[in-house]
C-alpha cells in the first residue's frame, strides 16, 4: 500500500490523530526522512490547511460545515487534504509512515 492509500485510510478508519502526529513532527516515528512544512510558498500554505483539517477530523470526526465549541468556529479543509494527497502528502517520509504502521497496522 503507497503512502497516500495508507494516510487515507488511516483518516477513514478514525486515526486522523497518528497522522496529525506524524504530519506536525509529534510522532516518535518522525526522523530526517521526514522534512515536516514544506519551503514552498504553496504547499506550505497547503500544509497549514492540512493540520487544521486533520485537527477539526481527530475532534470532531467526518468533515462538516463546521462545528461551534466554547464560543468558536472550527471548519475542516477536505479540498486543501485532497490536493496535498494529490501532491504526494509531502513533509511525511514513506519509511516513517511504513515504520508506524509496521508497529500500529490498519
């Protein structure tokens, strides 16, 4: 399974959090591999929408319009997630993702 089926299913499945994890560098299985937010002006906006929706998905679950908690308004950001998978889900090493599922399988 390539990297990008494995982060999409690992969402799917109600694991939006271990890629959280692994995306903002939280994860143990992090190493060089991984470069985190991308340089580029493009995926690095790209990239801050991708933490944003995977945070609204770890808490709140399926994306929505949005959700309302202790006075504020969350949103998740489905199209900037599907354009960064679409990219190649960059800042997350291959080997990283294999190394944690290896230890954590679907």
């Amino acid at each position: 399974m390539g990297k990008v089926e494995a982060i999409r299913k690992l969402v799917a499945v109600g694991r939006a959090k271990d890629v959280l994890d692994l995306v903002e560098g939280e994860s143990s299985y992090i190493s060089e591999g991984s470069l985190g937010a991308p340089q580029e002006p493009e995926f690095r906006r790209l990239w801050i929408l991708v933490v944003h929706h995977l945070r609204f998905v770890s808490e709140f679950g399926v994306p929505s319009s949005g959700e309302h908690k202790d006075g504020k308004h969350y949103a998740a950001f489905p199209d900037a997630f599907d354009q960064w998978l679409q990219a190649g889900a960059p800042g997350i090493s291959s080997e990283d993702l294999s190394a944690f599922l290896k230890d954590h399988p679907l």
